[in-house]
C-alpha cells in the first residue's frame, strides 16, 4: 500500500494564520516569508487534501465551505501540539522568543515602570516587542499577543486583567499660569481659559470629561494650542501654556513638588484603570502566561 500524503505542520500553520487574518500579506509578515512562497505553501496544502479551501481575488480572501470546516477542527489540534510542546521544552527557565504587546502610552511606560525589569531578570531569552501607540489596534489582526488599554476600551470579546485599580484624569496648571488667569471652579469656567487640546490619531480633539453628584460633562474646550502627544501636553502645562487634561499617573512627582496644581478635583472621579487583554477561545502562549502570573505577582504585593 502506498503511503498517504499528508500535510505538513507548517503547512497547517501558514493555513491557520492565513485564515486567522484573511490576508495574504499580513499573514506572510507575521510568518516572515514572501507572499509567493506563501501563497505556493497554501496550494500544496489544497492539493494534498484535494479541496479548495480559500477564494482568492485580487482584493480579498475568504474561506469556502471547506476551508471553515478544516479550520474549525485544525485549531484545538494545533493548540494541544503547542501547549505539548511547552510541557515538554517551555519551562520557565528555559523560555524563549517573542513576546509582543501593544498598548497605549502610559500603558507602556507602566509596564516599563513596574513588571517590565522583573520580567527580564527572570527570562532573560524573550525578546519584549512593546509598541506603544495612541489608536486602539485589533490585536489579532495586527499580530500581537496581547494590549493594554484603559478598563473602557477593552474589546467586550477579550480577557482583561487588571494592572492598576483605579486612574484619575485631571486638569492642571502652573501655579503661574494659575496666578496670572485665575483658577475655574466649575468646568464651564475653561471657556475662558487657555487650554492645551489634545488630538486623537483619528483626528477628533479629545473631550474633557468631568462628573460631579450624577452630573456629567463633556467639553470641546478652547485653547491656542493642540498636541497629539501626552507628554508634551504635559510640558506645556509645566511650562505655564495653559490649562491641560491627563492622567494623574503621569504627574505625581510634577504635582507632589508644586510644578502643577490640580484644579477641579471635586470633579474628577476615579474611574477603572489600565488593563492587560488578550484574545479568549485561543490556547495562551507560554510567555504571555508567565507574563500574567508576574503581573498577578505584583498585583498582589500593590493590594490591587
């Protein structure tokens, strides 16, 4: 009896990733192999199991009937191989590669702050891909393994873990600034200060957000200056330019030594703060779980 021919496992990887993201060009980056060596795999594949399992047009790709249901049934095998594979090769000292994280700014320097040093000591064979960005990425699609983000904006389909209980975003100003154009006590009152706005990577100003005894308020304030960058925001204020909107994690040290006076306090509640999130109904990878259980580790030591 001749033997049969079956598919390889990177074969079945290419295939995975491929349908996973629905693009050739994306998956051929993330695989790091040329789209024609991709596309030649993904043919081998239908041959060897005599079913087309992708349509493919010059601008899009779907799975046929076929394709969904090998998709379906390859994943759990796939994701008991690797996690067999970990059991036997991934112990924690022993880990290695690749371990990417997308997130906001002060999401980054949070973990930079705080796990990030820890993290290395302990495994010191990952590589930390951290990417720091202000528009909410999808993570799947772009690759990572998991984000960080503010306990609002996590994707409802995502874990989330929490990295910090609660955040406050405040308004402050120099005490210079606040000596020369005086000091608002409610939040319509910024009208008729000079703000430093805050532009989003959509290109839509930020609105400032205060709440008080069940009243909420949402300003476009005005202002002679924009930035698209938390940090410089954060100068300017310093600077004596006006009045800015940030959170409170990024000003401790400016406001505990009189650089910058919170104004309208009473009307800034805390609200959740930054979380951890990663895609459910897949099998974790063994560097973002030992990165969990130390996040989990220092939570624990914060009364988090």
């Amino acid at each position: 009896m001749s033997p049969i021919n079956k598919p390889t496992l990177n074969e079945l990887r290419a295939f995975i990733c491929v349908a996973e993201h629905l693009s050739f060009r994306r998956a051929a980056d993330l695989l790091g192999v040329t789209r024609s060596s991709l596309s030649h795999v993904i043919r081998t594949l239908e041959t060897t199991l005599g079913a087309r399992l992708l349509h493919r047009t010059t601008r899009s790709v779907s799975l046929t009937e076929a394709g969904e249901r090998f998709l379906k049934n390859l994943e759990p095998v796939i994701s008991g191989l690797d996690a067999a594979f970990e059991n036997v090769a991934g112990t924690p000292g022993h880990l290695m590669g690749r371990l990417r994280i997308n997130g906001n700014e002060g999401g980054v320097r949070f973990l930079l702050r705080t796990i990030v040093p820890e993290f290395m000591r302990r495994y010191p064979a990952i590589e930390l891909d951290l990417v720091a960005e202000g528009s909410l990425v999808d993570v799947v699609e772009q690759g990572f393994d998991a984000g960080i983000r503010l306990a609002e904006a996590v994707p409802k389909d995502m874990v989330a873990v929490r990295l910090e209980r609660e955040v406050r975003f405040l308004a402050v100003a120099s005490p210079d600034y606040l000596t020369s154009h005086g000091t608002p006590r409610v939040p319509e009152e910024l009208t008729q200060h000079r703000c430093i706005r805050q532009r989003l990577p959509s290109g839509k100003r930020y609105r400032w957000e205060f709440s008080k005894e069940g009243q909420e308020i949402a300003l476009d304030v005005p202002g002679m200056l924009t930035l698209d960058n938390i940090q410089l925001m954060l100068e300017a204020a310093i600077d004596g330019l006006g009045i800015a909107y940030l959170p409170d994690s990024y000003m401790r040290e400016d406001l505990q030594h009189g650089r910058l006076t919170a104004v309208l306090e009473d009307w800034s509640p805390p609200i959740p703060g930054l979380c951890l999130y990663f895609p459910q109904n897949r099998h974790m990878p063994a560097n973002l779980r030992v990165f969990i259980d130390l996040l989990r580790e220092f939570r624990g030591t914060q009364g988090v």
